[in-house]
C-alpha cells in the first residue's frame, strides 16, 4: 500500500511540475508504467497489457524482453 501511494505522490508531482492546467491521459499513464518497471515488473507488466492493450503477442514479448535485459544488466550499467 505504501509504495502505491508511492507511485501515486510522484506521479503527481511530476504531472504538477508540468505547470499544465490540462494534461493527456496518456502522459499520466505513461509515467505510472516508469515507476512500476522500477517497483514491481508483474505490476508493471499486468499495467502495460491493459493500458497499452497489446492486441500483439509479440509487442508483449517485447515488453518481457526488455525488462528480462534488464534485469540481466550489471548493476554498474543498471545504474545509468
């Protein structure tokens, strides 16, 4: 629960730090995908499959695929 509320604190922050009255959906949803790939891959790929509605199963593989890569980065690189 806390690091949803978390997520939800940055994201604002970072949509209030736009100075916009109005700001798309799709920014806002993209920002929520950053901070869960950083918190929680499963949260973040269950997120992805419904936000972005991978109507390809190789567009998801892909999404797979990078987070994999990833994770197998040495740390130093992770890091960058």
């Amino acid at each position: 629960m806390e690091q949803m509320e978390q997520i939800v604190d940055h994201v604002e922050a970072r949509v209030r730090a736009l100075g916009e009255n109005e700001v798309s959906t799709n920014l806002i949803g993209e920002y929520v995908m950053e901070d869960l790939k950083d918190v929680d891959e499963i949260s973040y790929i269950r997120f992805a499959s419904v936000y972005r509605q991978f109507k390809d199963m190789s567009v998801f593989l892909k999404e797979l695929q990078e987070i994999v890569e990833k994770a197998n980065e040495p740390e130093d690189e992770a890091k960058k």
